[in-house]
C-alpha cells in the first residue's frame, strides 16, 4: 500500500499570500498542492488559469496537482503543462475521446489523471484503468469549496479501490470534497490514499501547520513526501 498522500487545494488559500501559504505547506508536510481550474460552464464557478500554476510552480518544490473543470480539455493541456503541472486530471464528462486525451498529456511529460462527478458511474472508467497515473472520486458536486461530504461516495471509492487492484494499476486513488479528520478515516479504509483538503488546511482552527499533521496523523504513523 503506498504512503498516503496530503495534497492541500489552494481554492480554500489566501490569495492575498499564496506564496506564504504554499511555503508554509511544503515546510509542514504536504505532499502535493491540488490545484482546482474551473472555467464557469461545465461548473458554475471560475477559478484559476496556468497563470496561477506558473506562480506556484514559482513558489513551491511540491508537485502540483492540477484538476481541470473544464469544457474542451484538450485545448489547455500544452498551456497548463509550460505551466508547471506536474498532474493533469481531465473528467471523463468533458472527453469524448478519453483515451486520445490521457496519451496527449503523457506526451506532454505529465502524469495523467481521470475523474468522475458523483452521479456518474465508476463503470465510465473501466477502459483507462491501466493507463492512468491517478484517478480521482469528487466526493462532492465540484464548483465550489466547502462544500460537505456525500456519504454514498465511500461505495463509488471502494467499488474503484477493487477494480484499480483487479487490474494491477498502479495508480493513486485520490478524493476531494469535504475531506476532514472526520471524514478521511471511512475515505481510507474504503481505499483511498491521496486526500485533497481545502478548509481542513487553510480554515483549520490551529492554523495550516496544524491542519496539515492533523490529516497526515489519521493515515499512517509516518509519512514521507511521493513524487
């Protein structure tokens, strides 16, 4: 079983002193920074372009996370791999040609990685099981931060965890939505092990530091930074 993975989403950060926040991050044990692009149509939010990616790729030596809610994919790969994206996750709602788009971000030297909304189906991803470097469960409908946690998603991860071992994929299953020292124990034990938070980390009473260990203290004993 690989060493859980912290990835806090900088779409809870102050943007006012992101740099700090990422620093503070990295220092405080993160693993990677999750970074969430929405374009205001296939999700009714809008967020952040490569610009930002650029600035954190700037700010930060963790590997960045990139979540892409977006229509058209495939036309802001190149822009957000120069960018410094490190994880390209594309939905599988917004790829026609699933498998097409998966090769043109390995080709771009970046780790590929798939999602699925929570009233889609995880049979949407049995094709790609084997070509993918991750594959991400939104436990959460995606367009916002904070929001809370459906519960009937532990099913779709574990349903996920045991076709990801049926196929020898070697894959990181990551969750985001609502991931809390609450809710990650039943996350983990479903077989998730790369957890995006948001307000777990940066609204966390105690400050990010504390958030941070708060999470890393629900996984394993120890814990080691995976690139």
């Amino acid at each position: 079983m690989k060493t859980p993975i912290i990835a806090p989403s900088i779409l809870s950060a102050d943007f006012t002193r992101l740099g700090e926040d990422l620093a503070t991050c990295e220092k405080a044990g993160a693993n990677w920074i999750h970074v969430d692009v929405m374009d205001g149509h296939f999700v009714p939010n809008m967020t952040l372009g490569p610009l930002v990616v650029e600035a954190c790729k700037r700010a930060t030596n963790l590997p960045l996370d990139v979540h892409l809610m977006i229509e058209k994919p495939e036309s802001m790969l190149e822009a957000f791999a120069r960018a410094g994206a490190d994880r390209l996750t594309v939905h599988v709602e917004t790829c026609p040609h699933l498998h097409r788009t998966i090769q043109q971000i390995q080709s771009l030297g970046v780790k590929a990685g798939v999602t699925l909304n929570p009233a889609t189906p995880a049979i949407m991803l049995q094709e790609i099981y084997t070509l993918v470097d991750l594959v991400l469960v939104m436990t959460v409908n995606p367009g916002f931060g904070g929001q809370n946690f459906i519960p009937e998603m532990l099913q779709k991860v574990a349903q996920i965890r045991k076709s990801l071992d049926e196929n020898g994929s070697q894959a990181w299953l990551e969750v985001d939505g609502g991931v809390s020292e609450k809710t990650l124990p039943s996350l983990l034990k479903a077989g998730a092990d790369a957890f995006v938070a948001g307000n777990a980390v940066f609204k966390h009473p105690g400050g990010i530091t504390a958030g941070i260990a708060a999470l890393h203290n629900l996984t394993l004993p120890a814990y080691r930074p995976e690139n």
